[in-house]
C-alpha cells in the first residue's frame, strides 16, 4: 500500500513537472514568433503578412497566373522568362530578387530582378537588373517538364534549342495566321463562361475602392485590382501566353520535356511578339507585383509573389475602330517621293486590301445585322476608316479612299466620258508600260543575235541557252490569260552529258523569267514594279469583278510566255535525267534559257491528246502529243517514286485527294465544274497531273541543288519540304516566288547578287503577311453567318431527304477542315458539335442532323454510329 501511494505521488510530481515544461516552451514560442513576426514587419517595408493580398486575389479568381519567386530557389536553378525589348522579345533567366534603393515605408516599390539576357546571336550574354513591367511572361512551369539540374546545363540547352527555332522560324513553314485568329476568338468567346467556382465572387469596378479602402496598408491595391478586372479572371480571362499559342500553332503531340517543346515555345513567343504589331489582335500585358515577404540583411527579397503577364486580346470594336481612324489619318500624311505613297503599317495594309476587295465588288453580311444594305456588310474597321474619310460607305467609296491614298489611280480616256479606274498606282502604270518597251527590244536583241550565232552550235546571250528550235507545250486552263510555264523535252546525248540505259531523254521544264524585275541593281521601273508585288502579295481570281493581279496586265502580259509563232521567251529552266525503269531522279540543273513559242493545249486538250490512239491524233499535233506523252512517262514514274519515299509527298497527296473528293460532291450541290480550281471545282485529269508532277519536280529539284549549295530561300508560310511545298513555280501570281527565283538565279546560273539570310528572311515575312491578310478576311467572311445560294439549295436536298425517308442520319465526308464536313450526295456543309480538334481529311463518317433551316442557313450535325 506504502509502495502505491509512493509511485502515486512521484507520477503526479512527474506531471506537474512536463506540465509546467510544456507551458514554458509554449510562452517561450509565442514570445519568439511575436518578436519574430514584430522585427519581420519593422524590417519590411511593404507591411503585409503572408498571403495577405493573394488571399483577396484568391477570392475572385486570380489565383492561376499567381507565381512566387524564392531568391534562393533562383540562385541555384534561374527561371527562363520572356523579356520586352525595343518592339520585340528576348528570352532571359530571372536570377534574383531586389529591392529597389530608393524604396521607402511611404511610397513602396516591387522588387527589381537580376536578370541573363540572350543576345541576337542566341547566347546569354549580358547581366542586368530590370523592373518587373519588363517581362512579359515566365515560365513558372519549366522545371515541372524538364528535369535539368545546373545553371551550366540550363544555359546550353536555352541556347542550343533557341537556335534550332530560329531555324526554323527562318523556314517558315507554319501557317501561323489561322492558329492566331483561332486562339484569339477562343480567348474572346471565354468572356462569356461563368466562374470557375462558385465560392468565387465576380469583382466589378465599383467594388474595387471599397476593397482598397479595407485595406490601406496595401497602397497599390487598387491599381492592382483594376488592371486584372479588364483582365478577366482565370476561367473568363483574355490573356494568352506563349504555352497557350504552342498547342494553337502545333496539332501534334508533343512530349512533356522534350527539346522540341521548348523550340515550339521560343516560335509561339516570337508570333505573339509579332501579331501584337501586325495583327493587331493582342496587346502586351507586363506582370505585375503583388507582394513581397521578408527583406534578407543583403537588402534582396527573400521571395515576391507577382501576376504573370502574356497578350491580352483586344476588344474587335475597339481594335477595328482605332485601326479605321489611324488608317484615315495616314491618307493625310505626306506622301512618299519614292513611292508616291504614305508610308503604311500592316494594319493599314490590311484595311487597304479589304478596301480593294470592297472596290471589286466582294462583300460579306454582318450576322449582327438583318439588314442587307452595302453599309451593314462591312468591316468595322472599313467602315471607319471611310467614315472619318467622308467617303459613302459603298464600292465606290472604297474606290475613290484608294485612289485619294494612292494605291488605285484614275485616267481620262480620250473621246469618252469615262474615266479608267486602275487598281494601281499610275506611277506602278508608267514602270509597267516601260516594261513592255524593254521586252520588246528584248525580242529584238535576240533575234538579231541569233542570226550571227554558228551554225551547229547552241547560242548563248546573256547567259542563256538557246533552246528556241526545241518544241515545247504549255498546259494551262481554259480561261488562262498569263501563261508561266510550260514542258519539253531533249535527246540526253546532245547536251554532251553522259548517257546511260536509263533513259536518252531529259525532261524540260520551263518557267518565264520575272528575275530581273527583283533585283535591286537594275533600272528604277523594275524597283517600282517590286515594290507594287510586294504590297499585293499575291492574285486573288475570286472577286465579282473581277481577279486583282500581282502586276498590272501590261508588265505580266510582258513577262508571261507568249504563244505567238514569232516570238522568244527568256525563261529559268529545270532539266531532269529520269531512269525510266524505277523513277530515280539520276540528275538535274537549272539553266536560264530562251524558248520558242509553245503550243498552248487547255487541261481538257491534254487529257484528249494522252488518252487518244496515235492514229487519230491530227498530223499538226502529232510532235505535241509525243512531247506530252515521254513527259508524261518520265514524270509520272519519279511521281510515284517520290510518293512511296517521301512522308511529305505523301501527306500531299491525300490533301489533293480529299480537295478532290470534296469539290465532287460540292458539284453535286450545283458548283459549276471549271478546269482551273476556283470556286472548289479542283479536279485532277491526265492533263492536271501532268503540270502537277512536272511543278513537283521543278520545285523538288531547284531545293535540292540549293541544299547543295548552302544557301538560304525565301520561302513562304506552308511552302515548307515538310508540306511538300513548292518553290518559285508561279512567279506570275506570286512575289515569293519571283523572289526564290531571283535567288535561284543568283546563286545556281551565277547571274546577280545571291540574297542574304537576312534578305531571305525579310522577303518571307512580307509575302507571310501579304497571304496572312488574304487568310484573315477570308476567315472573317467564314465566321459572318452568311449562307449563299448553293448551300442553301443542298440544305433544302438535305431537308427534302428527311422528310420523304425520315432518316436523320447520313453519310459524310470530312473536309479536313477543323470539324466541318460534307453530306454526301447533297454537297451541304456543316460542323460537328461535340468534335475536339481536327477531323482527319478524306475520312468517311456517319453524322445525325440535329437542326435543319434552309432559308437561315442552318445547319447542326454531330457524329454518330
């Protein structure tokens, strides 16, 4: 009994003590964390306790663009960034935080952060300090993808993959103008979801002074909260970043971690860079400082907390309106003396070019609008622009901005009352008219130099084979009006190369010669002439009234190749050595050449000619159709060749395949069937493919012997090898490919000034911009809801269908295009709901009409089984 009540009380003695031990380490923590938190708050200027403001952010929705940065976690693993510099980017690595020197308790600043910053020659070279208003995005997500442990090995990998996307921005193979348009409507339709969560609160102006007002200490709040409210939070927000364009501008997978992910991030920071300043669509957002927590004895912050910038995209009323009204200010500015033009932004050409489609008649209906005036089918930026103008808001007002801007000119002509109305400028006129002048002394060089030739000897002028007694064959359509190329052939052994059991003959093909008007050395008329190509871009052949040329009529008239008897033809010719037994391209080289004059055959005349027995072909075509027939054989095999070797021919070939099998039934919807591709009637007969393969060839060839040599080409957007793109076989239609020619020349004939990669990259950027202005307002006239007579008379088919067997399903075809496809049979067109991503092209499908409205134009499918 003794012994139990000694150990009783010893046990209580024990408890009372690591009772009394617990209070005291209690108090001592309390007493440390009040001392500690006291000196935290005397030493740090910003005054706010641990997640005080990113608590208020959390509250309505900002959460997601919140990143932390830890000055330790810095030194040892610095976070790549994207810095803004001068109008562009540079991809820099955040080091360090801090504070500014001047930063005091009354007037707080954001910490300043010690940055590497890339040169233009891809290495991190410089150290320097900058505010956060000076990145545009960083990358808070990189170490969660790519396992990289030292600075060192950071560095190299920067550098090593930021040169390999220069590379391949230099290619320039992406079509980067429906990946922007895409990502901006996107980011503009999220203005319309509802809150992430519904514990979220939706901040609007009004509230915002009164939540500053709560919290004094925080002096930048307010500033803070009104910028993110034009932002928009997390699940409604505008902003898009580099991460987000990558999977907008790629559709293939790309691994977490992969270097190729980190080329396609440097390529999506340099297209948003460069559609803030020609697009117009987005607009630079910086981070901005949210708080800071504790200030280490250095005087660096131990860890600030920021909103991490990107672009936000721009209201489209507000971006077209300010667009116009700059756009009508320029027409006042004093004009160019070389150009006789102001000088204009790519948003001024934009608003030109829709200007010019307006003058030919093309319109597109506002689906905000019910009425069907000429006023309401414009584009707000049109329509502004020709409003502070005090122009009518019509086709002739149109006409009349671009004659009082210079671009379109306007002559008397004599004894008539009417006026011409050129879609040039009359000095662009005058250097095409002196065009001519120099063509025709041209042909007479040349004829008088062709009678002092040797006989038995092939001439050369001026660097060019004389090819003139060799027959060749233009196929081209119908309604061809400037021919650019055309096909011959010549017996191997007379060129005195060797000749072996593969074949005896070479395959010839010719394009017209456009060089000299690209060239910078040459007379002041061909500068003008360039300069005219190089706004236009490209021919448009799809407006009312009629097509809008790369050149005027006269100076491609000049340049084209002429089916006149007696006339000589200055041309850049490809000749290939084909094997004849398996399609191997054995040799090929590129020759400026002279040609006769070819016999001109339509596709239809080409395919009868192929397709005929010799017996019945017409005596004065029976060289023409021999011609025809060893190219036929000799590029239809390298064709197949190149089909089974080649992914990217491959590739193409199913594109034509899907275009073919879709203008098909787009003519069984009432398309008139034409031979030269407008209005989706693309067929592919004897005579296409012909001209098809021989293209193929061509462009095949001239990027191969310049690979050969080292040397860079002007390419433009989805002309890439990857895509099967060609090069420099339409310089008639197309700047780009009168430039690639001039380059070819240069450097494979050695005649002119070869291009630098600079000047290469410059040429593609405006032929890039050119075809990306034809590619917005076609996709804007896509979205405007209109529908037009064909497609509503194959939804009244689709409709009559219904309601004679009452099946709502129906066979399709995929276009290739997003989710839209083709109701066979009916040629009626139509998105699937519910489909993420790209249907694949050519693919047969079974789709449920859902909703069907011929006379609104309406038209709902989905997918089914």
């Amino acid at each position: 009994m003794t012994l139990s009540l000694l150990l009783l009380v010893c046990l209580v003695s024990l408890s009372a003590t690591a009772f009394q031990c617990q209070i005291k380490s209690q108090i001592k923590g309390r007493l440390d964390h009040q001392f500690h938190t006291s000196t935290l708050f005397a030493s740090n200027e910003y005054g706010t306790d641990s997640g005080g403001i990113q608590q208020i952010l959390k509250k309505f929705g900002f959460a997601g663009r919140l990143v932390t940065l830890h000055h330790g976690d810095l030194s040892e693993r610095p976070l790549p960034a994207e810095l803004y510099n001068k109008g562009t980017w540079k991809l820099c690595l955040v080091k360090g935080l801090k504070l500014p020197s001047s930063s005091n308790a009354d007037d707080a600043k954001p910490p300043l952060l010690q940055v590497l910053i890339m040169d233009d020659d891809g290495l991190f070279a410089e150290n320097k300090v900058v505010d956060i208003g000076s990145i545009t995005f960083l990358w808070s997500d990189f170490y969660k993808s790519f396992q990289i442990s030292t600075t060192d090995e950071l560095v190299k990998t920067l550098e090593s993959q930021y040169k390999e996307a220069i590379k391949s921005l230099q290619s320039n193979i992406l079509t980067t103008e429906d990946a922007m348009q895409n990502l901006y409507n996107g980011r503009l339709a999220n203005r319309s979801r509802p809150p992430t969560n519904r514990h979220h609160q939706a901040l609007t102006k009004k509230q915002i002074p009164k939540i500053a007002a709560k919290y004094p200490q925080f002096n930048h709040l307010e500033e803070l909260l009104r910028n993110l409210v034009k932002v928009g939070e997390d699940r409604s927000s505008r902003m898009v970043d580099s991460a987000l364009a990558m999977d907008y501008l790629y559709t293939d997978f790309c691994r977490e971690g992969d270097d190729e992910q980190l080329i396609r991030r440097v390529i999506a920071a340099t297209v948003l860079t460069e559609d803030a300043t020609s697009g117009g669509r987005f607009k630079r957002r910086s981070c901005q400082f949210v708080e800071c927590s504790s200030i280490l004895e250095d005087g660096t912050c131990e860890s600030a907390t920021f909103v991490n910038g990107g672009w936000i995209a721009q209201d489209p009323s507000v971006r077209a309106g300010t667009e116009g009204r700059k756009f009508a200010a320029t027409t006042k500015q004093p004009k160019d003396v070389a150009n006789s033009s102001p000088v204009m932004t790519a948003a001024d050409e934009r608003i030109a070019h829709r200007m010019e489609c307006l003058a030919m008649g093309d319109v597109w209906k506002n689906d905000r609008s019910n009425n069907d005036d000429e006023e309401n089918s414009l584009e707000l930026d049109v329509r502004e622009a020709l409003s502070s103008m005090n122009l009518p808001l019509t086709a002739d007002g149109a006409t009349r901005a671009l004659i009082q801007l210079g671009r379109w000119s306007q002559n008397d002509v004599e004894n008539k009352k009417a006026k011409v109305i050129e879609p040039w400028s009359a000095e662009v006129i005058d250097a095409a008219q002196k065009l001519v002048s120099y063509r025709q002394k041209r042909q007479v060089e040349i004829a008088s130099a062709r009678k002092k030739s040797k006989e038995g000897k092939p001439y050369i002028v001026d660097g060019r084979v004389d090819l003139s007694t060799l027959p060749c064959v233009c196929v081209d359509a119908k309604r061809a009006t400037f021919r650019d190329d055309s096909i011959g052939i010549r017996l191997r052994s007379s060129t005195g190369r060797k000749v072996t059991p593969a074949s005896k003959w070479e395959v010839l093909i010719h394009i017209a010669d456009v060089s000299n008007i690209y060239f910078d050395d040459n007379e002041s008329q061909f500068k003008t002439l360039r300069q005219a190509a190089e706004r236009r871009g490209q021919s448009r052949y799809d407006l009312p009234f009629g097509p809008l040329h790369l050149l005027p009529p006269k100076a491609l008239s000049a340049l084209a190749l002429s089916t006149d008897g007696d006339s000589y033809n200055e041309c850049v010719t490809v000749w290939a050595y084909i094997d004849e037994r398996d399609g191997k391209l054995i040799e090929a080289g590129l020759e400026r050449t002279i040609i006769g004059s070819p016999t001109a055959l339509s596709f239809d005349d080409a395919t009868n000619l192929l397709e005929s027995d010799s017996q019945s072909v017409p005596e004065s075509l029976t060289n023409t159709r021999a011609i025809i027939t060893i190219a036929e054989r000799n590029l239809s095999l390298w064709s197949q060749r190149r089909q089974e070797r080649s992914e990217a021919a491959q590739k193409r070939e199913k594109r034509l395949a899907t275009k073919e099998l879709i203008s098909k039934e787009l003519r069984a919807a009432g398309n008139v069937a034409r031979d030269d591709g407008v209005g989706g009637s693309f067929q592919r007969s004897r005579g296409h493919r012909l001209v098809d393969s021989s293209l193929d060839l061509y462009a095949v060839a001239i990027a191969d012997l310049m690979k050969q040599k080292k040397k860079p080409v002007p390419r433009a957007a989805g002309s890439g090898a990857d895509r099967g793109g060609r090069l420099s076989t339409a310089p008639l239609r197309r700047y780009i490919d009168g430039m690639c020619q001039r380059q070819a020349v240069a450097v494979l004939c050695g005649h002119g000034k070869p291009l630098s990669l600079d000047e290469c990259k410059k040429a593609s950027k405006l032929a890039s911009r050119a075809s990306d202005t034809v590619a917005n307002l076609r996709s804007t006239k896509k979205r405007d809801g209109s529908t037009n007579n064909k497609q509503r008379g194959a939804l009244h088919k689709v409709a009559r269908h219904i309601s004679s067997t009452g099946a709502r399903k129906l066979k399709a075809v995929s276009s290739g295009h997003n989710n839209e496809v083709v109701i066979l049979g009916t040629g009626a067109v139509a998105r699937c709901r519910g489909v993420k991503g790209t249907l694949k092209g050519g693919e047969k499908l079974l789709i449920e009409v859902i909703t069907i409205d011929p006379e609104r134009g309406l038209l709902d499918v989905r997918l089914t089984s």
